[in-house]
C-alpha cells in the first residue's frame, strides 16, 4: 500500500526530481548521457552488472542502470551527508543498493566497500571537483577495483579543445537558453540548496554538508585557478596510463564528454 508523505516524511522522490531538474537547467541533455552510459554497462557486463556508483550524489545513476537493467546491484557512494540522506531515502527498502560514505582522496577508501571486485564503475558531474594528480591516483584505484573486462564509465566537463569558436558559439546557446529558464523559475545550484537548507529533515546533514565541503550559497573565494584537467585527450591517455587496455570518448555534448575505460 502506498503511503501518502507527512510534515515528517519527506518525499524522497519529490527530492530526488527536484535535483534532476536543477542538474538539467546546467546540462539539457543529461538523460541521453545517461542512457549512453548504461547501454555501455549492458554491453560491457551483462544485464546483472555489480555497479559502484561513484560519487552519487542523489543516486541518479543508479537509478537509472536499476530501471534498464532490474537484475543489477549498486553500491553507491559518496562523501556529502546531505546528498546522501536523500539517495538512502530514495532507495529505502531496495536491497539491489548499498551505500558507502568515503573521501575518494582518502587512499584507503575502497576498504570501505562491501565487494572488492566490481564490473561497472560509473560517476557524472563528480570527478571534476579534483586537482590533476588526485584524479590520476584515482584512475589507478580504479583500475584495481575492476574484474578484467570491466568498464569506466566518467561523464563529465571535458572539452575537445579543436574548435574554440564553435564551442564558444554552442556555450553562448546555452547560456542564452539558462537566462530564460531561470526567469521562468528554474533553480540553480545556490537555489536548491537553499531549499534543502530549509526542509527540517535535512537542515542537520546540510549543516554537516556545509562544514565539510562549504556552502553553495555563499560565492567561492578567489584564488589561484585549480589546477583540474578539462581536455579529453588528457582522460584517454591517463586511462590507459593507469592500467585500462582500451579508452575512448562515447559521447559528448558541445562542453560535455563521456569516456569510457575497459579493464
């Protein structure tokens, strides 16, 4: 029977939309990278794939790879409270889904994990958040986490650097599309944590969020520019330099790239 959410059940799926749409007013074709990415999982590991769905978020990903491929099991994780309250919310009750609070630049984090061998290693939007030789470290852990024959699946801001003017030319679109969206009402990144901030069940994981990895709603300090890979090409090879066999771009979008890795 189902249960009609209280002042004191959030709704989780109502949550779980609300980071969808607000992912989507920054990337408008985000499901069909989506679907890119788990036609890949089916056709690299099968239709009962074990996923690590790395950096979760909401549980976006798994989402989606449990609804094309119901047989899969997921082991999500993350190091955000808050994003995590709402992916357990979301997942209550599905035991096809496991969940696992870590800092990917922790070099024992795997230890964390309740399987040593994965076929899938998924993440979007995520990896971009770490410097260069964190994220090369990372590829390499990967790399060992992944049965032979696995894939690496990691869609995210990546630019073919050949064609600045059409980029800059598809980037204007984009943002000539967001400014209208936003005064039809979308929320951006600041907005929704706003609101996530104010909901009672999730004011004290917000709270630890914020400590842990700053407020979204307060501007970044300025300082010296990260020092964070963006081109394609650099992905493909420290792939391959990590230990992957094969890699290469499976889709994109005109700021967007997918790269998949096989083990």
């Amino acid at each position: 029977m189902t249960t009609t959410p209280t002042s004191t059940t959030p709704d989780w799926q109502q949550w779980q939309t609300s980071w969808d749409r607000q992912q989507e007013w920054y990337m408008p074709d985000r499901e069909e990278r989506f679907r890119v990415m788990t036609d890949a999982v089916e056709a690299v590991a099968g239709r009962t794939p074990l996923v690590l769905d790395l950096a979760c978020g909401t549980g976006s990903i798994s989402d989606r790879v449990l609804r094309a491929l119901p047989g899969a099991r997921t082991v999500c994780v993350d190091i955000d409270p808050a994003l995590l309250t709402i992916a357990r919310g979301h997942f209550a009750g599905d035991d096809r889904v496991a969940f696992t609070e870590a800092d990917l630049t922790d070099p024992d984090w795997t230890a964390r994990l309740p399987h040593t061998t994965f076929d899938a290693v998924v993440t979007a939007t995520a990896l971009h958040w770490l410097d260069t030789e964190p994220l090369r470290r990372l590829y390499g852990t990967l790399a060992g986490v992944l049965r032979e024959g696995g894939v690496f699946l990691n869609a995210d801001h990546m630019y073919d650097e050949s064609a600045p003017r059409l980029n800059a030319a598809m980037n204007a679109l984009l943002t000539e599309r967001q400014e209208r969206q936003r005064a039809e009402g979308a929320l951006d990144w600041a907005d929704w944590w706003g609101r996530v901030a104010d909901d009672p069940a999730l004011a004290e994981p917000a709270a630890r969020r914020f400590a842990l990895l700053g407020d979204p709603r307060e501007p970044r300090p300025a300082g010296a520019k990260p020092d964070r890979p963006t081109a394609v090409q650099w992905h493909l090879d420290t792939l391959r330099e990590q230990g992957f066999t094969e890699a290469r771009q499976i889709w994109c979008s005109a700021a967007d790239a997918l790269v998949a890795g096989l083990r």
